[in-house]
C-alpha cells in the first residue's frame, strides 16, 4: 500500500473518533483535549493549541495546551481587525508567515516564533468566530501538504461545533437560570403577597387576630404529617392563608360582634366561603384547589356543613385540611364570647368529631405530629410556637394523645357515616 | 540500574535508564498517564528512556500525540528515547508520521541491551 494510502486511512480513523468524541456527551474540556491529540496524531504535530473565543472579552482563551511551555499565553486579546481577517479567511489554516500580518499576532511574534508554530486556524462556524487552533512544526521537520491542510480543515469544523454547541449549551444554561430566579422572586412574590392578604383579613377580625395566618401554619403541618411533597405543603398552606378570604365583603360589626349574632347576620357571614371562592377563583395560583379549600372549608364529612351541604368524598381533599385547621384554632384560642378550651378537651372533642365533621386520617395525623413533638421526637417545636408552651404542657396530654391515637387506630380513613346510619350520598 | 515502569501513576524509582510499559494505555486519554510518568523520569535526571510495545498491538492518534509529546519533553531534557518491541504495523506508522526520525527503534530486548552497550561505550 503506498504512503499516501497510509496517511488517508490513518487521518480517516482519526477524523471517525474525533467525530465520536464530540458527539459523545463527555466533559468539554476532555473532549477539547482529545481533540487537539487527534489532530497532532493525526499529522503527526509537535506541538499545539486549541482556544475558544471569548466573544465579549474579545479574546482567545486557550482550552488544551500541548508541548507549548509553561509561558505560552493563555490568553490572547484580538483586535476589530483581527476579528474581521478571520470572518474573510473562514475555517482554513493560514501559514505563520501570512498569519503575523494580523494585529494580535504581532503582539505575541515572539512567543509564537519561539514555539515554532507553522499553521494557524481560525474556527469559523455559521459565520461567527468561535475559536482558534495553533499547530507547530511536524514531526518529519516538512511543511505541511494541501491534504493535511483539508484534513486540519476537516478535524477544525468538528471542534468548533463542539465549542459552538458548548456556547450555545451556556446560553441556554444561563437563560435558564435567570427564568429560575425569576420564577423564585414570582413565588417569593406570591407568598408575601398572600401572607399580606392573611393579614389584611385577620386585621378586620380584632377578636381572632393572626386567625387566617395559624390556620396557614396548622394545614402546612398537616401536609407535613401526611408526607406531602414540598410544593403541596406550600399549597395548604397558602389555602389555609387565604380561607377566610371572602370574610373581607363581610361587614365589619358582624365579624366583630361580642355576642352570638343574628339569624340575619349568621346568613352574611355564611356567604364568605362563596365570596372568598369568587375572589379567588380568577386568580391563576400555583396551587389549584385554593380556590376550593375557601369555598367549602366550612362543609362537613356528614353532610351538615355549609354552604352546599357536601358529604364526605364530595369535599376536596384540602377544604378537609383546612376546616381541620380552622376549627382547631377556633378552639385553642380566646373568643370575645368564649374562652379557649384545654388542650385535652380539644382532643376530645377531635375524636369525638372524627368521622362525622372532620376526616379521621387527617385527625389521626395532626394529634401524631403534636404527640411526637410532645415526646421530644420532632424538635420543631411547631405547635408550642403556635399555641404556647404552657398550654400544649398541660398535665396529662401525652397520655390522652397516645390514649386517643390508640383508639382511633383501628378506625380506617372512611367515614363513619354508613354505620352511624346517617344518608351519605358519596357512597352510592 | 534498569527500571522496569508500570503505566501508572504512582511514582516509580526513578534511574538513568527506564523503561515504560506502554500497555493498551496509550490509546486513550489515560494514556496521558505514561506521558506524565515519562516526564517525571526526564524531569528527575532520566537520560535514556525505553518505551515497551511488546502489549500494544495498534497505536492510534492519541497514542502518536503522547508519544510525539514524551519525545518533546526528552528533547528538552536532553535525552533519548527508544521504542522496543514495536510491531512491523506500528513501526510504519512511526516512520510515516515522523516519529522515527526522533527515536531508536529497537525490535527485542536483546537488541535494546545491545543498544545500551553501545551508548555505555560512546
């Protein structure tokens, strides 16, 4: 086989891995590296460089360095002239000997000539610059042919879509995550914007102040407890935020009212999960049923709630949350009529409606989270924050919280309903 | 003294004469290894360095490029490098790229011992 055969299939096998190496999805700078042995493999070079063009710094920055010593720049500025020699060259090597003509060269000639360098090629890919290879003298001491100069050619258009692909990868990472700390300023935007719309509405209440913010943090720990992802804590949270949303339309002396209010005055105020439906449901929330969670967080498992009398399984699964939360801060804090109840008659009285006004897994799971607080297990210290250390101390808990789970164990999440013999449509 | 080097990257004893394993190695990136353990030889007074074929069956791109950059680095430490137990197919590669121009190439141990000999007497 004569030489010339040799040296084709020899570049050939070079020019496939070269091929594979940058399709492959492997470490840039490695994949640079091969690059540049393939090429002075190839040929049989001494010595070389690839460098990637820094399009705002105006510079070639060198990825992979071979046999060019430690005080070979690895950064080199180009000039508007520079720039616009290797637009006109394209991808085709240029000899040194034409190549010092060029502004930048001029400024590292010495550099250069000491190293030896022989070929210099712009990586021009879809018209716009984005590298440069610098190749020294060959092994054989001979200049280089027309055919290694279209092989150089050739490898050149594979490492500069490598870098071109690698720029563009960047761009795209960089867009991405400019888009994710935007969608993170929005997120923190809307929570602060629904933390605001808790408190406007806890302000109109002067009885139950910080009443919508605890029912936030009392359905955020029931999520918790029910090993929800972080997204859907967010949401029953934000739900429990927002429930008494439509308490905003309601006259302020019937919210505020220090006796039991009036029949007339009770339908007002009953009209509030709808109204706070209607405000929210135009709202695009990250978090779907918000909207829902208002509207029914005052129906019950037995049908008895309002305002559509729903029965069990006919109520989202976060307005259950939600009224669990309500009626919970309802209970454990001061009312202008009615003074909080002990942490063990809550209990109780959680059991007792279990099944028959709140969702009993949802029972079960919330006095679980209290007792491992209570026992020292969860370290949050979450419902002490929010009902006080003395009130969730109070003598004997422990023992009704671990008494009442025991009993409540057995039960399984559906409704009591059927037996207690009480119509339950969501059964037929 | 001859040292007989694994291409690996821990350190080997450094002597005069080393001969480097070049394994099925040099055929890919890690092969920069061999490269690396070579110059460490050169670099610490190493003034005849052997690299050992007898394992490589073919020497590609990659393989020439480190070889190319060991007889670099020989040079500027004023050494030389053979290349033993090279096969009739690689030996064509080498002289058709250059790199015999560079080196020794040396067929067998015996041969390489004979070449040693020599340069004792020069």
């Amino acid at each position: 086989m004569a030489e010339h055969d040799h040296k084709l299939i020899h570049a050939f096998g070079a020019l496939a891995e070269l091929g594979q190496e940058i399709t492959n999805k492997n470490n840039f700078q490695e994949t640079i590296r091969t690059s540049l042995h393939l090429i002075s493999g190839a040929i049989g070079i001494m010595r070389g460089a690839v460098a990637r063009y820094a399009r705002f710094g105006h510079e070639l920055n060198m990825l992979a360095v071979r046999g060019l010593g430690d005080d070979f720049p690895l950064s080199l500025m180009l000039t508007s002239e520079d720039e616009r020699q290797f637009l006109t060259n394209g991808l085709s090597p240029i000899e040194i000997s034409q190549a010092q003509a060029l502004p930048f060269f001029q400024v590292h000639n010495v550099s250069f000539d000491k190293r030896r360098l022989e070929l210099f090629v712009p990586l021009v890919v879809r018209d716009e610059i984005v590298g440069a290879i610098f190749l020294g003298e060959k092994a054989t001491a001979e200049p280089y042919t027309k055919y290694e100069k279209e092989i150089i050619c050739a490898m050149g258009q594979h490492i500069g879509v490598a870098i071109s692909q690698r720029n563009l990868m960047a761009e795209i990472e960089r867009h991405a995550e400019d888009n994710r700390r935007m969608f993170d300023e929005m997120r923190s935007t809307y929570h602060d914007t629904v933390k605001a719309f808790a408190a406007a509405i806890d302000c109109k209440d002067k009885y139950t102040e910080g009443h919508s913010v605890r029912v936030g943090k009392f359905s955020e720990i029931i999520a918790m407890e029910l090993g929800w992802g972080k997204d859907e804590i967010e949401g029953a949270a934000v739900a429990g935020y927002l429930h008494d949303v439509g308490k905003l339309t309601v006259e302020r002396k019937i919210i505020n009212a220090p006796y039991r209010i009036n029949a007339k005055e009770s339908a007002e105020l009953n009209k509030h999960p709808g109204v706070g439906y209607d405000i929210l449901q135009p709202i695009h929330h990250p978090y779907t049923d918000v909207p829902l969670a208002a509207k029914y967080h005052h129906e019950r498992l037995d049908g008895r709630g309002y305002p559509d009398g729903l029965y069990d399984r006919e109520i989202p699964f976060i307005a259950k949350i939600v009224t669990l939360a309500d009626s919970f801060d309802a209970m454990t804090t001061d009312r202008p009529y009615k003074a909080r109840r002990p942490a063990k008659d809550v209990v109780d009285d959680l059991q007792k409606n279990s099944g028959v006004q709140f969702a009993p897994e949802l029972v079960t799971a919330f006095l679980a989270g209290m007792l491992r607080e209570l026992k020292g297990e969860d370290r949050t210290k979450r419902f002490r924050r929010l009902l006080g250390r003395d009130y969730m101390e109070a003598e004997g808990i422990v023992d009704k919280l671990k008494y009442t789970l025991n009993e409540m164990a057995p039960t399984t999440p559906m409704t009591y309903i059927a037996a207690a013999g009480i119509g339950d449509r969501s059964l037929h | 003294m001859i040292t007989h080097s694994e291409p690996v990257t821990s350190a080997q004893p450094v002597t005069e004469k080393s001969v480097i394993r070049a394994g099925d190695y040099l055929n890919k990136l890690s092969g920069e290894q061999i490269e690396y353990e070579c110059k460490r030889q050169l670099e610490a007074g190493c003034k005849e360095l052997v690299v050992n074929f007898a394992e490589t069956e073919l020497v590609n791109s990659i393989g020439i490029s480190i070889l190319l950059g060991i007889i670099d680095a020989a040079s500027s430490n004023g050494a030389t490098v053979v290349f033993s137990d090279v096969n009739e197919t690689t030996v064509e590669l080498f002289e058709m790229l250059g790199l015999s121009k560079h080196v020794t190439i040396a067929d067998s141990a015996p041969q390489l011992t004979k070449i040693w000999q020599n340069m004792i007497i020069s």
